[in-house]
C-alpha cells in the first residue's frame, strides 16, 4: 500500500519524532516534503507532493486562507495544538483534525482518518479532536466568555442563529446604501411608536423589535459610517475580518468592533479607503457573516457594484478578489434583494444586473427581491408605478418587483442628521415602503425556515 503522503510542517524539536513516526515501517504513511515555513508548505501542496499536510499550531502564517489554500489544493489539514495555539482557534481556522497532544498513536490515527474522509468546505468539516477523548471544541466561545457582553449576547443555551441579507445593485447609485439602512432600520424597529396607523401599526404590534448588524462590505465606496455621522474611521469590518483570518473571531471581539448606533442598530463600518479592500478577502468575510448570525437577528451587508472575479487571478486562489467580500455576502446570504434605479438608465443596468447575479462565479441560493427605487414620474412619465413595472416584467421576467417612491428632500434631511430616514421622517412614504419590503424579506426568510415547535 502506497499510504498517505504527508507534507510535514511541524516547528521544533517534535519535528523529529513526527517524522521517524510517520516514517516507520507500518505507519501507513509517507513523508513526502519536510516544509520550513507556510510558504515552502503551499507550495508542496500546489504540486501535488502530498494528500496531508501536518502543521504545528503555531505555524507563522497558518491562517484561515492559507487553511482554504492547502483545501483547494486538495491537501487535508492536521494540526498540533498546545497553549500558543489552542484547538478551538485552529477550528477555526478550518482544519480538519487537531491533535491535542503529542502521542504517536494519535498522530497517525488522525493523518489515516483525513486521508479518508472526504474533502470538504473550510469551515464546514466535521471536526476531528483527537487527545481529549474526542471533545467537540467546535465552538471556540464558551458560555462563559460571552457573558458581561450585555445584550449582544444572549445567555440562553442555544445560539442565535440570525438571518443574512445581501442588498445588491448595480453601479449608478441607485440606492443600495440606503436601502441597507432603511430595511435594518424597519427590521429593528426603529420607526415603532412614532407614528402609527393601521395595518402598519397592527404589524408593528405583533413583531417584536429584533436585533439588527448592517455591515458596508461595499469595497468602492463605503459609506454606511459617513451616513450615520460616525466620526471614528476605524473600519470594523477589516478589524474583525482580520481576526476571523488569524481563526480568533469571537462573539465579543464582533460585538466589540460593531458599536451600537440609533439605538438599536449595531453597525460593522466599512473600509474607508478603497485600496483597503485586500483586507476583506471573501474567506474572511464568510467567517465574518457566519459568527453575526449569533449576534443578531439580522445581519444587512451592503455590498459593492461589480460582481466579476478577475479571471486573470482565478488560477490563483490566494490572490485576493475585490468583489470577494461581495461575493461572499451573496453566497451566504439568505435573501438578496437587487435594488435598480427608477429611471432610463437606472432600469436597463437593472435588467443586465440580474442577468450578471444568475452567472457570479460563486453559488447563490438566496431569492432575490427585486427593488425599483425613486420612482418618480418625472423619470419615466405620468403612470411611473405601471412604467417601472412592466419594463421589468418584460426585461427581466420580474412581475412583483417592490416599488419605493423618491423623497429628496427627506433622505437630504436624514443624512444631515446623520440618521435613518425611519428615525428622521417616519411618515415619508420612503419609510413606509422600506417598511414594506423589510416585511417581504422576513416573510421570505420565514418560508425558509423549519416549520417552530
Ligand atoms: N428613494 C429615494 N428618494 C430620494 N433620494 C434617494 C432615494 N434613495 C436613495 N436616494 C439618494 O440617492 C443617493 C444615492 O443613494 P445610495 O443609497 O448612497 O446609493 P448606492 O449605495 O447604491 O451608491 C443618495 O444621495 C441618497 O440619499
Ligand atoms: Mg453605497
């Protein structure tokens, strides 16, 4: 038998032992590449020198992309953990089997079982936790390092497990910011109890308010922070973006990095200088999204315009993707919503964005809710409401797109306050058809999830 082919990167004196381990007579495996650093050990594993790779915890450079790297290259992961570098933190950084402490009989068992098992998703494998009688330290937030963080966290047993929403548009301006905003605003409640009448108020009634996160992924032009009046331009989402990289992101670490504005919105800002966006790789952000469905009810992402990968760099899975963040927000995400703009122009780059959200290199299950925003007639002419809607039925098989009207005036109103129009003007017609279409995406969600016990 050929065994399992082993790329070895273990630092220190183990290295040794590891190696005479591996390479005895009936070990079942073979050490095909003794690597010095990350660098020597992808290198390895994109030639094809071996099927496992064994590192040592605290490994410079070991990482959740570096983790993806050795995973595309079809290489499973074996990590050997100790205080430097603790299980629950190489979890997370998606290897597939820790070794807890030195044994030999573990070592081997561990590199046999990832050889056998099936390739699987960076983050999503079945953990394999050898050296603790086979503890799941899956979770590498115990109960009782959430406590004291207020409300973020709640102390029940079962985590939250929140809804992701990626609101989408094409360039031209037509209204993703705002969109993201006001539907988190509506999510959260914010416009309750100021003025109400009606349908509006019996739903307002009968859903209690929930927690909300908006995160500005947009690597164009971020703007969420600038629109709430946030002065400090320290961007949360590369901070903890960071930390979901180097496998330590945490609900505290994300609840630190998020501050709490108007109330009830948490808020992730964005990168403040576009040249910033390599630090938003997409396998970043997928953590990023994942930990926020334990943070809140509602996670918003406010995505950037251009949805293309460089096909120049997709040969080359480390080089980072400026629409990653993107890209990742739309593959995690459990309802899109599109938004287009209500004019000419803004209508045809609609027609074209959908058609480019059915080809993004990366799989998007989420329904998309389709969004026409500022109708106005004097765009499209008298009838503006009818106009919108059959250009899109007609060019993009839409027939329920949401229509949300214009209110210059007001929005002027509600980023000179550095508020959410649902704060600033709740009885802006604005307010009331984000509100509308906060209640489409929640039914949306609710079709989706297993009938409550
Ligand atoms: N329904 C609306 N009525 C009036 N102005 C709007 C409306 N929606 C957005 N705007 C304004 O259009 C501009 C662009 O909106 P924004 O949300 O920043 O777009 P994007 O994020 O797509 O670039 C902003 O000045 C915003 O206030
Ligand atoms: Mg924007």
């Amino acid at each position: 038998m050929a065994g399992v082919t082993v790329l070895c990167a273990v630092r220190g004196a183990a290295e040794t032992d590891v190696v005479l381990a591996l390479g005895a007579p009936g070990s079942g495996a073979t050490v095909t590449r003794r690597c010095g650093d990350v660098a020597e050990l992808l290198a390895a594993a994109a030639a094809g020198a071996g099927g496992v790779a064994l590192v040592s915890g605290d490994l410079p450079g070991l990482d959740r992309e570096a983790v993806g790297r050795l995973h595309a290259a079809g290489v499973r992961v074996v990590a050997l953990s100790d205080d430097a570098a603790p299980a629950a933190r190489l979890h997370a950084l998606g290897v597939d089997a820790v070794v807890e402490r030195y044994d030999e009989a573990l070592l081997l068992a561990a590199v046999r079982d990832v050889a056998t098992t099936t390739a699987s998703v960076a983050g999503a494998s079945d953990h394999l936790v050898l050296g603790r009688g086979g503890q799941d330290l899956d979770d590498p937030l115990g109960p009782e390092d959430a406590l004291g963080l207020e409300d973020a966290v709640a102390d029940d047993a079962v985590p939250r497990r929140g809804s992701v929403v990626a609101v989408w548009g094409p360039v031209g301006g037509p209204g993703r910011t705002t969109t993201t905003l006001e539907v988190a605003a509506a999510l959260g409640g914010m416009s309750r109890g100021r003025r109400r009448h009606g349908r509006a108020r019996r739903e307002a009634a009968t859903s209690a308010p929930e927690s909300v996160l908006v995160v500005d992924a947009d690597t164009y032009g971020a703007s969420v922070a600038a629109r709430l009046g946030l002065l400090d331009d320290a961007p949360g989402l590369a901070a903890v973006a960071r930390a979901a990289a180097h496998g330590s992101l945490d609900l505290p670490t994300l609840a630190r990095h998020s501050p709490v504005v108007g109330g009830r919105l948490r808020v992730l800002t964005g990168i403040t200088r576009a040249a910033r966006w390599p630090e938003l790789p997409a396998s970043a952000v997928e953590v990023v999204l994942e930990r926020a469905r334990e943070l809140a009810d509602w996670t918003v992402v406010d995505c950037g315009p251009l949805l293309e990968a460089d096909e120049l760099l997709m040969y080359d899975t480390h080089a980072p993707q400026r629409n990653g963040a993107t890209l990742a927000a739309l593959q995690a995400a459990d309802v899109v919503v599109v938004v287009g703009a209500a004019d000419p122009v803004g209508i045809q780059r609609l027609v074209r964005g959908l058609e480019d959200l059915r080809e993004v290199p990366v799989p998007v299950a989420a329904e998309r809710v389709v969004v026409a925003n500022r109708v106005r007639s004097s765009a499209v002419g008298s009838r503006p409401e009818a106009a919108v809607r059959d250009a899109l039925a007609r060019y993009a098989g839409v027939d329920d797109v949401h229509l949300v009207p214009d209110d210059a005036a007001g929005l002027d109103g509600a980023l000179l306050a550095g508020r959410t129009l649902a704060e600033e003007a709740p009885g802006s017609p604005v307010t009331v058809a984000f509100e509308g279409l906060a209640q489409r995406v929640r039914a949306t969600v609710a079709t989706l999830l297993p009938a409550e016990v």
